[in-house]
C-alpha cells in the first residue's frame, strides 16, 4: 500500500476506494464473525478489499460517476490531460461501453480537477494547466464516445480559459461552474447555452473550489494558510476569512450537515470542523459566526479525508502510516429539561430521543422537582396546623422549620410573646437585641461574675427577660413544665437530647435515669449504661480524676448530645464554646443553652455570629433568631440559591411573612411556584395554593373573574339577585304583561 493515499466515498453504500500508486475498491463490513481478513477501521468495523487497479501510475485526480449502481465508473485524470473512463468489474448494458474510453485535450499537461455534473451525469468537466493555444476547462458528453470508434477521440461540447490555468473545480448546479484560475481568482460560469462568465472574485484562494451541497449560494476554497468562505449572490469579497497555521491541503462541505466544513493541514492529525452559522437580523444576513472544533481520528498524520453521502457526520480518513479510520462526529447536543422531567435530545437530523423518570432504563431521578411534585400532592404546605406541613414535608430539617412556626404562632396567639406586629417573633425580636443590649441579670442573687464558674454550683443560670426566648427554642424553664418536656423526648426515643437538656439544667440524677432507661430501648444499649455510669461519678473538684479522665475521651463520642453534655461538665472559665459552635447539635438547642449561661455581651455576639453564619448557609434553622423581619428574608432567598425549592420558600413567605416585609422579591416566589404547577398541569394544588393565599393575605384576592349575566342586560345575576332579595318583603304577584325577565 503507498505511504500516501488519496480516500474517496462511493455513491454505493459501504465502498470506497482510494488511490495512490493503484487504485483500490474496498467494501466495509462488520467484524464480527468474518473468516475473510479484513483492514480494520474501527472497533466494529473492517474494510473488505474487492479489487485493485494498477494500470494507472500518474494519477493527479479522480472523481466517481455520481450514479454508479452496481459497479462504480470512475473518471481518471492523469499528468498528461487525459481523462480515462475506467471500472473494476462488469458495468451494467447502459454503461459498459464507457469502460476504457479515453477523453483527451489537444495538447497534452496536467489535469488538475475532475467534477462529474450531479444532475446531467454524463457530463463531465477537466481542469487543466495552462497551455496559450488550448482552454484549461473541458466540458464532455460521455455519451458521444460510444459513437466512434477505439483510435478516436471525441471533442469536447464546450471549452473555456484559453490560456489559463485550471486549478480547481466545482459545479454550483445543473449548469453553473465554479473554477479556481491563474492562482488570482475564482470564476463562476454558466453553461447554458455557450459557457460565460456570470461572475469573479479577485483572490489567491483558488485551491481546492468546494460548493456547499445544502446550500448551493455559498462555497469555499484555500491559499496556503488561509480558508474563504464565499457568498455567490454578493461575490465581491469572502463573507469569512479563516487563517491557519498550517498549510491547507484539502476542504470538504459535509453533505449530511448543514454548513459543515471540514479542514485539513498538512502534516496534521487533527480534522477541524467549523459549523458556519449564518445570521438574520431584521431580515439581513450579517457576518456569520463559527464554532470550531478539532477531532483526532488516529496517531498519525492524516493525508486525506472524505465525508459519507448518507451516514451524518460520518467520515474515512486515510493515514500517513497507510491506515484507514471510519469516524463518525457526534454533534454537540442540547439537553432540554421538561418541566414533567422528561429529557430530550436530537440525535442527528430526523430522530429525537427522550427519557423519563418512569423508563426502565433510568433510575428515579433524586432532583427537587420530584420532591415538589410528591409534597404538592400531598398538600405540603397548606394545612393550617403548621406543624402538620412537617410531616408532609418527609424531611427532617423542613419538619423543624414548621415545628417552630407552629409553636410561635401559638406563643403569640396565647400571649406568651409580643408580636409587635410580626406573626413569628425571633429570638433577637423577644431579647430587643435587635439594636442594643437587653440587660439581664443572674437568678441568683449573687452578684459574682459567672465567667469564671467551674462548678454546676457555681454556675448561674440568666433567666430573666429570657424565658420567652426559651419558650421559642422549646425549652420549658418551669420544673414542672420540664419534667414534662423531658419525658416527651424519652416518648419519642431522644434520650441523649433528654439526658444533655436535664445536665444542662443541673439535673444530673433526671439525665442518669433518662440514660439508663434508654439503654433498656435504644440500640446504643451498652454504651448508655457506660455513659450513666460515668456521669453518676461526676466530681465538682477542678483537681479530680474524673475530670481528668472524661475531658479528653468525651471527643470521641459519636453522639454531639453525649460530646455536648460532657463539654459542659468540664468546662472552664466560662467557655462553651464546644456546646455553642457543635453543628449537630440542632440550633434551638444550642441558642436555648446560650440563653441560660451567657451574659447579655457574650450573647448578643454569639447570636450575631450565629446568624450570620446560618444566613450565609441558607440555613432555615436561622429563622428562629431572625423571625419574620428582613434578616429572615435573606435566609429564604440563600435558601433558594442552595436548593432550588421554589415550593418551600414561597410557602413560608406566604405563612410567615406579610406583603410589606415581602414586597416585590416575595410576589417573584409566588408567582414562580405558581407557573410551576401550571406546567405540570397540577390545576387542583395551584388553585388550593391561591385558596390559602388569599385567606392569609385578603388584599391580594384577586378580582372575580367568572360570573353568570343576565342573558337580556348583560348585569351579573348575582346584584339582581341581592336587589330580589332585599325587596322580597313587598313582593306581589304581577300579571303576565308584567313578567319578571331571568
């Protein structure tokens, strides 16, 4: 095989042939299951040599007849002119005679360019150099050969470009040519009655002519290092000018792609495409704009290429190391996202492909639109006892959201809490830390510093002003009403929570009993009677050996409950700060334990660090500091940015928020969460939505939309009906001339 091959497509499917010191016809097939050794070209498939022709040893170009059916006839152009009509088996009786035919100049040099007519397909035309008493482009009707004999040759039906050089060929359609001549400019020529020049451009790009066979109005030929692209109705200059830093050895348009242009370098193996897209502008084509991208069909230096007629995007590139590759370009695709959670993308021209959440081939999608339908089902969201959305919600960090909504609500109903005009006060609201420091003192009636407390006796417990700050938080400062609250939680199975909150309240006995009830139910079992066990030794001595012992071990501990309530045991000076800054134990906790041992100071700061830290998170969990204020708008929005859950955040600025607070930002949400379920056809929950929405907010009921007129007047029944009503009393049977109209 020759180092360097020449590669061309055939109209018949699956063949091609290249050529170089022979030409060679080869069949592609698949490799499975062939006992025939075949030349690979791909993973899956292989090229079949059919037949080889080596009569022909100075080939400058070919070009196959473009309705080659059973057998393919080629059209040889050699270095001496000639064109010889050539096959590699038995042509069919309406062609056989043109095998072995010759068409030749008067005067013998290069044949540059072959191009057989797409339409009129026994015409073809020759491309040749320059010779001052001959023309450099032949036009022949290879239907006059049969008519004479083998020692004649027919003459060409027309000829154009005496004395001129021929580069490179192309027809537009049917009867017009495009020729690059006199390496100064490319000619286009109509054939019609006697060729003419219909139009030129001036340029040195006059290599390699190619017309774009989905849109015959443009076209594209090379210089050495530079690729135009050519607009034949305003030929005056290329609508695109593409440098490269190469020089260009071959150009093709991809027939099954629109605007396709494929780019070959010498000494390159990379292939560049340039999807040329033209642009419309108030009904004017403006520059057009190019997307580049580079394939590597193989190692090797590529020394040609050729685009399959019907397979999209796919290609045969031949190799300096005499390989051949079959490849196929797959196209940059857009995915669309259906509201319904269908995806869908083209694959090639004519075919779509999808896929939904319910294909077999697809696992369940785990996106926040599935959980918006599922919980919008539900009627998560829109039950008046707050606390029930929680459960709907199947999400623990949202049931604490409406937890906490629910309680507040019911602080604030019962008058436990102050609204001042909010319908869920923060815990910055209930301590007025809102703009200065509230000054709360210790229940004691000592007047020490606490911060250097090391002792549960010696640590005092700030509750005035800050019991209705721990009502928000859930904590139940009164024994009564604590003792309650703790076996509310052993009910529900939180036995270290229990256990941390009595310790914290100084109750180690309540935590022992707590812990070593949970170690009969809980599957931590063995591990709670340690802990028990450990905390019944607990010693108020900074010196003693427990304290020793349990300050470094209690790291370890993978419940933050059981890592919290240690912390506090051993703690010194005053610092908390394992408690305050330990993530998993839940935020009301956390601002409920600042709010017993912090003075004023050190709390307003860590409730200040605190929110900010949960706002930057878009933590839900800040809404208990913040309240229904404009802080607690900034935590729904990075909320949003976080999840994407349009349905939770409209909800909660629907039920928690009023319109002032809300203003434009709060309309966006609920008017996104609305469009949502129109998309989804969820008619039935957006109008349950509006229900709810108008009940908390009447002034933003919408206008009547649907009322029954009277068929006479055009007035609404209804006011009729109230008039009928009012006057009822008076009423008195009329006669028929006199009839009520309905």
């Amino acid at each position: 095989m020759a180092s360097r091959l020449e590669i061309l497509w055939s109209p018949i499917k699956n063949k091609f042939i290249t050529w170089g010191s022979e030409i060679c016809l080869y069949e592609i097939q698949p490799l499975k299951d062939q006992s025939t050794p075949l030349v690979g070209l791909s993973n899956t498939s292989g090229a079949l040599l059919l037949a080889t022709n080596s009569n022909y040893h100075y080939v400058k170009c070919i070009d196959i007849y473009p309705k080659s059916d059973k057998d393919i006839l080629l059209g040889v152009g050699h270095s001496n002119g000639r064109v010889t009509l050539s096959s590699f088996g038995q042509l069919d009786y309406e062609h056989q005679s043109f095998s072995g035919k010759e068409l030749v100049p008067r005067h013998q040099r290069s044949c540059n360019a072959l191009a057989w007519n797409p339409v009129d397909s026994y015409k073809i035309v020759a491309g040749l150099d320059k010779n001052r008493s001959d023309s450099s482009i032949l036009l022949w009707d290879i239907t006059k050969t049969a008519m004479i004999s083998e020692s004649s040759h027919i003459r060409p039906v027309l000829e154009y470009g005496l004395s001129e050089t021929t580069h490179s060929l192309a027809w537009i359609n049917r009867q017009v040519l495009a020729a690059g001549m006199n390496n100064k400019s490319i000619k286009i020529l109509d054939f019609r009655d006697s060729i003419k020049l219909a139009n030129s451009a001036t340029t040195k790009a006059v290599l390699g002519v190619n017309v774009n066979v989905n849109n015959d109005k443009y076209l594209a030929s090379f210089s050495d290092h530079q690729l135009n692209v050519w607009d034949t109705r305003n030929f005056d200059k290329p609508v695109l000018v593409l440098p490269h830093g190469k020089l260009i050895s071959k150009i093709s348009w991809c027939p099954t792609k629109q605007n396709l242009l494929g780019v070959l370098q010498r000494d390159s193996s990379a292939l560049h495409l340039y999807d040329i897209q033209q642009t419309l502008i108030e009904n004017e084509e403006v520059e057009p704009s190019v997307i580049e991208r580079v394939v590597t069909p193989g190692t090797h230096s590529i020394t040609s290429f050729s685009w399959n007629h019907s397979d999209e995007n796919r290609f045969l590139a031949s190799l300096l190391s005499g390989q051949m590759v079959d490849y196929t370009v797959y196209d940059r695709i857009t995915l669309n996202w259906a509201s319904n959670s269908n995806l869908i993308w083209t694959c090639g021209r004519k075919t779509l492909k999808y896929i939904t959440n319910s294909s077999g081939n697809c696992n369940i999608l785990d996106d926040i639109s599935e959980k918006i339908k599922d919980r919008a089902n539900k009627g998560y969201g829109l039950n008046d006892e707050l606390w029930r959305n929680g459960e709907l919600a199947n999400d623990d960090s949202l049931a604490t959201v409406w937890n906490w909504l629910h309680l507040s609500k019911k602080l604030v109903d019962e008058g436990v809490i102050q609204g001042n005009g909010f319908k869920h006060p923060g815990i910055k609201s209930v301590l007025k830390y809102e703009n200065n420091v509230s000054k709360s003192e210790p229940s004691s009636l000592s007047s020490s510093d606490t911060s250097n407390a090391t002792s549960l006796s010696t640590m005092k417990l700030f509750k005035q002003d800050r019991d209705k700050a721990l009502h928000l938080c859930g904590w139940h400062v009164e024994k009564d009403s604590l003792t309650k609250f703790l076996e509310e939680l052993e009910k529900n199975h939180l036995y270290t929570r229990a256990a941390a909150i009595a310790v914290f309240h100084k109750n180690l006995k309540s935590a022992i009993e707590i812990l070593s009830k949970g170690a009969e139910d809980s599957v931590m079992g063995n591990s709670l009677n340690v802990v028990a066990m450990a905390l019944a030794g607990y010693s108020e001595d900074k010196g003693s050996m427990w304290r020793q012992f349990c300050s470094s071990p209690r790291t370890k501990l993978d419940d933050a409950y059981l890592r919290a309530m240690f912390a506090f045991l051993t703690a010194e000076n005053g610092n908390y700060d394992d408690i305050l800054y330990e993530n998993e134990v839940s935020v009301n906790d956390r601002i409920g334990f600042a709010c017993l041992y912090l003075s004023d100071t050190r709390l307003n700061d860590y409730l200040k660090i605190l929110t900010s830290k949960l706002t930057e998170e878009g933590n839900l969990d800040g809404l208990l500091l913040t309240g229904n204020t404009f802080e607690g708008i900034k935590i729904l929005q990075k909320y949003l940015d976080r999840t994407s859950d349009i349905q939770t955040t409209a909800l909660i600025s629907v039920r928690a928020f009023n319109s002032e607070t809300l203003q434009e930002l709060g309309k966006d949400w609920v008017n996104s969460y609305r469009s949502l379920l129109d998309s989804w056809q969820y008619w039935h929950e957006r109008a349950n939505f509006d229900i709810m929405l108008c009940s908390e907010r009447p002034t933003d009921k919408p206008p009547q939309q649907v009322y029954i007129s009277c068929n006479f007047c055009g007035k609404s029944i209804s006011a009729y009906m109230q008039g009928l009503n009012r006057g009822r009393g008076n009423y008195t049977r009329m006669g028929s001339s006199n009839k009520i109209k309905f």
